[in-house]
C-alpha cells in the first residue's frame, strides 16, 4: 500500500464535490468552503504579483527614478493608471466615495469603445466577407474564373446564405415578425436552434471527457495507486 | 637494409599522400559546411549543383499599419521550390545589423511562402536581411538587402476599409439619437425574454423569495458584462418597487463596485434608498469553478425564485442553469458566447440570445440614446443583408456568365469587407 496525501486530498475534493449530485451536504459545503476560499486567497496573491507589481510598480518605478535624473520616460503614463486605481479604493471613505465612480466610468466607457472595433471586425464585416460566395460555384479570392462548382458545395453556399440572411432577420428589431419577414425570422431560428443543437452534442462529449478524467484520477491514481 | 629503408620511404610517402587527400577534403566538406550552415558572405563560392537555386528577395520594408517593432521581408519563391530534387524544404530569414556582420537566423517560412515579418526589431535600428532557401542537400542565399528600420504609425490603413463601415453605422446610430430625442417614436418588436422579467420579479415577489442575479464570470472589460448590468439597473429598480430582495454574486472585484453603484442608483430612483444595502452584492472568489461552487451552493440553500443569468459565461453556465431548473426558478438567461447559448435555451424559461443581449438594456430603458443606437444596428444589418444578397448573385452571375470583368469587379467589393 502507498499512501500519498496529495492524491488523497484530491480524492475527498473531487467525492465531495460529486456528492451534490446527490444533495446538499455537509461534506460538499466543506469543500465548497475550501475551494472559494483558497481560490480567493490565490487570486488576491496573483492579481497582487501579476498586475500591481509586474505591470505598475514594474514599469513605473524606474521611470519615476528617471523623472528624477531628468528623464521624462514613456512608461510615467503607468502614473495615471496607479491614480485611477487610488480613485478606486477610496469608495472605503463614505464622505468622498464618489470619486470611485470616476476610474469606473473611464472603464466601462473605454471598454465600449475598444470592442466596438473587435465585434465589428468579428461579428459583423468577418462574417459578411466569409458568406459572400456564389450560390453556383465557388470562387477563390485571387479572382480569374471559377471552376465548376460541386453538387454538395453548391448546397453547401445556398445553406450558408439562407442561414445567414434569415438569421440577421430573426435579430433585426425594427418590424415585427410577421407575414413574409415573419416566415423569413422563423426560418432564422430553425437554422439557430439546429446550431446550438450540434453545439450542445459537441459540448456534451467535451464534458465527458473532463468526467473521464476525474474518474481516471480515483480509478488509477487513487484507488490502484494506494491499493496496487 | 637498403630495402627496407625505400620501402618505409615509400611507405612514408604514401601515408601522406593519403593523409593530405584526406586533409583537403575534409577541408573542403568543412567549408561547405560553413558555407551551407553559418555562411555570412554571398557569392563567395561557386554554388554545387545540388543545392537548390536560391530565393531571390523581393520587397523588405517597415510593417505597415503597425505599432512598431516589425519589418516585412518578401521574396519571390526558388525556382526549386515545389520541383525536382532540389525541392525546397523551407526559407530561412537571416538578419545583421552591419551589412558585413554577422548574420543570425530571426525566423523560418515553409516552402511555397513567400513572406516573412520579423516582429522583434528594435525601432529605429538599421537592419539587413537575406534569405537562404534550404533543401535537404544545403542552403543557398539570396542577395542582402538595403538597410531597413522599422518605426510605429499613427494610422492603421489597412482596416481603412473598418473604419468607414464603422462611421457609417455610427451615423446612423447619431441619427437616430437625434430624432429619438426629438421626440419621434421608434418602433420595436418585442423580445419574448425581456417580456417575461416583471413577471418572474412578481412571482419572487408572491413568494417571498429572493432573486439570485449572475452577470458572468467576466470582468467589466467585456461589453456582456457591461450588458448584464444595464439590464441590472432596470431589474434592480423593478424589484425596490416590489420590496423583493436580491442576491448577487460576482466573481470580479470591479463588476462589484460596478454592480453596487447601479443597485443603489435604481433604490434611489425608486424612491427607496434606505431599502439599499451593500451586501447585495458580494464577491467570490475570481475561480471559475469555485464561484461555480459557491453559486450553486446559494442556490439550493436559498432557493431562489428567480435566477437572471445575463453577461458572458463558459463551461459553468449548464452547471449553474441546471442547478436553477432542479429548484424550481423561473431561469431569465442571455449571452453572445455561441457554445454556451444552447445550455441556456436548453435548462433555462428564456434566452436572450446574441444580440438580444445588446437589445435589451434599450428595450427595457426606452432611453433615447439607447435606442436611437438600436435603430442604428439595424442600419447595419440592412446594409449586410443587402451587400450578401447582392454580392452572392453578382459572383452566381458572372459564374454562370464567365465574366473576368464583372468578377473582377464583385472581387473588388468583396475587398472591402477583408478586415485584418
């Protein structure tokens, strides 16, 4: 027999955690304790070390010292960073707490407006450049004539211009669905819910494999690991 | 003895013959090796005939569009490359900072490519590159280009394309607000998810239960997130007005200073700021499973009536959703993340699905400004609908028709929406 704590500790985790399958139970609420707590506590020393010190004190520091030899360096910008987050804390004094709502909104407004720019670029001109495609024949993007397209890549094109076209009708918000446009958005949510039904089988069998994983570890590393 | 003496000469002689032949020729194989591997000059031997003929360089410039750091090496392809015995095997991009230095290997393309962008210059350093095409028999150098420094530009003119179709929606988002704030009455259609939040906030009411909010597990730098409480707002200020009592968790320390200062806002919009209390909301832990955990644990403890899952979520939303479903809650889920929508429609009464998301915030406020910036997507969606539906006939049209020059064209418009 070889005993082996860490396996061990892993073993009452991954058992507590499955019991709430069964009910809410003691055993699970203490695992539930531990693994908020210790995750918290982990978070707080990573954010502490990969955030406040390698990319503020990192980078701030030396340009402050620079500042200091006459020296005026890119990197005293982190200043503005380093006072947005002292704006943050000061919430705790209930007499200038409202000053936290400043860094706040500079967030959240910043946020908008740089994923403008990603979601239109992935969810919107991406998308339109990929379903441009002749409902005959497919064309390459050098141009010059297309050659004769297959039976199944002609399908293929229709599919992907009635699913998309009826898809952006289903989530156009200005009319309501009703008569043709009302057809067309139903057609929209046929092509959506057979997506996420392929999606859902994709995710299901993804999620087997963790649970394989897990009953690999108390099979193998656990069980025979201790017993032989 | 004289015998012996000619035949140790001879002997002698013939050792060093031999040994010099060796000499020579493993001197040789060593300089080719040199010349082949580590070679820093060109055109300095005559080239073997198995090795393959080299690439020849191109264009080598500063990267264009690009913060810096970054310089574009193109060459035009061996002639070897993809043929005979001497088939390329790969290019590799040498690199010195003194046309007669030393030249170190910055990087490798596979055969058939024909360019390569070194993205770890320094700005404003001169550089030289060559490329050495490699076969399996050796390499072979191009010419050394022109020195090159690489430096940042303040505009990106390859998404030139981007921009404008950015500033067209965004007019049409201005427009909107404007006339919205005119006064004009826009109409929307209804979303059967947002239709359903008073009554799953009433029944939490005639319960007696509290409604449990979750706005994913991302932080404030995502606009799901940024969604989730907009949508909060509206919820928070529905349930002051019923007295019902909500918990939310979050798994991100500014979502909670976020989440809090919108809470307050819609009790005091209400009329009802003494009924605000910070534990309303309450941090985690950044874990996405611990929170998980933790969630689900509140859940069947507290047993919620109604639970709203509204911003960006991954592999716990089934976990959550089907936690919610087991307790009996009336489940108000949404969310853009494509692999987690059909956990949601699957376990929950109501999904906002994509954009219904984004819609909704404006929907329920009925600001102006959200929905002048509503009516202005849907711009947006019209012009798409028009281009795929246009464009896909043009390309079926001149496939039919073989037209170089109407494909051309189509292949010109479609250009414009090659976003990098």
């Amino acid at each position: 027999m070889h005993f082996d704590l860490g396996v061990w500790i892993g073993a009452f985790l991954t058992l507590g955690i499955i019991s709430f399958l069964y009910k809410d139970n003691p055993w699970y609420k203490i695992c539930e304790a531990i693994f908020v707590g210790i995750s918290a506590g982990y978070w707080i020393a990573s954010l502490f070390w990969q955030n406040l010190v390698s990319k503020l004190y990192d980078n701030l520091a030396p340009a402050i010292v620079a500042l200091f030899h006459g020296q005026i360096q890119y990197n005293l910008l982190y200043l503005v960073a380093g006072i947005l987050g002292i704006m943050m804390l000061l919430r705790l004094i209930p007499q200038i707490g409202w000053i936290s709502r400043w860094p706040l909104a500079l967030v959240v407004g910043a946020t908008a407006g740089l994923q403008f720019i990603n979601y239109l670029v992935s969810n919107g001109v991406k998308q339109i450049y990929n379903t441009i495609v002749p409902v005959f024949g497919p064309v390459s993007d050098a141009g010059g004539i297309p050659p004769v397209a297959t039976t199944g890549e002609g399908i293929g094109n229709v599919i992907i211009l009635i699913g998309t076209f009826t898809g952006l009708v289903y989530f156009f918000f200005s009319k309501e669905h009703k008569g043709l446009f009302g057809g067309a958005a139903k057609v929209g949510t046929w092509f959506l819910m057979i997506t996420f039904g392929a999606s859902f089988g994709y995710t299901v069998m993804s999620r087997m494999s963790l649970l394989i994983g897990r009953i690999d570890f108390l099979v193998n590393d656990w069980i025979r690991g201790t017993f032989g | 003895m004289e015998l012996l003496r000619s035949r140790i000469i001879i002997g002698i002689t013939l050792l060093s013959m031999v040994l010099m032949f060796g000499s020579a020729l493993a001197q040789d194989a060593d300089k080719r090796d040199v010349l082949d591997s580590t070679a820093v000059r060109v055109g300095t031997f005559k080239k073997p005939v198995n090795l393959p003929i080299p690439a020849q360089l191109d264009v080598v410039e500063d990267s264009e569009g690009d913060a810096g750091s970054s310089i574009t090496v193109s060459w035009l392809p061996s002639p070897d490359d993809g043929a005979g015995k001497n088939n390329v095997i790969e290019y590799q991009i040498l690199r010195s900072e003194s046309q007669d230095g030393e030249y170190v290997i910055v990087g490798s393309a596979s055969r058939g490519m024909t360019q390569f962008q070194d993205a770890t210059t320094t700005d404003g350093v001169t550089y030289f590159y060559y490329v050495r095409t490699i076969s399996k028999d050796g390499g072979a150098n191009s010419q050394i280009s022109a020195g090159i420094q690489s430096s940042p530009q303040w505009f990106n003119t390859k998404d030139l394309d981007t921009f404008i179709i950015g500033l067209i929606i965004c007019a049409a988002v201005i427009y909107f607000i404007y006339h919205a704030q005119k006064g004009k009455k826009f109409f929307l259609r209804q979303i059967a998810g947002l239709e359903a939040v008073d009554e799953a906030i009433g029944r939490a009411t005639e319960m007696g239960r509290s409604i449990l909010f979750i706005p994913g597990i991302n932080d404030m730098d995502d606009v799901q997130t940024v969604a989730g409480i907009t949508i909060l707002g509206r919820v928070a200020k529905t349930i002051a007005e019923y007295d019902t009592k909500i918990n939310m968790p979050v798994s991100r320390s500014i979502v909670m200073t976020t989440a809090r200062e919108t809470i307050k806002q819609a009790y005091v919009a209400a009329g009802r700021p003494d009924a605000y209390s910070d534990d309303m909301v309450h941090y985690l832990t950044d874990e996405q499973f611990g929170y998980v955990a933790a969630v689900d644990g509140i859940m069947v403890r507290e047993k919620p009536a109604t639970c709203f899952y509204l911003g960006a979520f991954f592999a716990e939303s089934l976990i959550m959703a089907e936690t919610g479903n087991s307790i009996g809650a009336i489940q108000i889920a949404g969310t853009a993340m494509p692999a987690q929508l059909p956990f949601f429609v699957a376990a929950c009464d109501y999904t906002l699905i994509g954009e219904e998301l984004f819609a909704a915030s404006a929907y329920l406020s009925g600001e102006p400004k959200q929905l002048g910036s509503l009516k202005g997507q849907d711009v947006g969606k019209i012009i798409a609908m028009i281009v795929i539906l246009g464009l896909c006939g043009l390309y079926t049209v001149a496939s039919i028709s073989d037209s170089v020059s109407l494909l051309d064209f189509a292949d010109k418009i479609k250009g414009l929406f090659s976003a990098s």
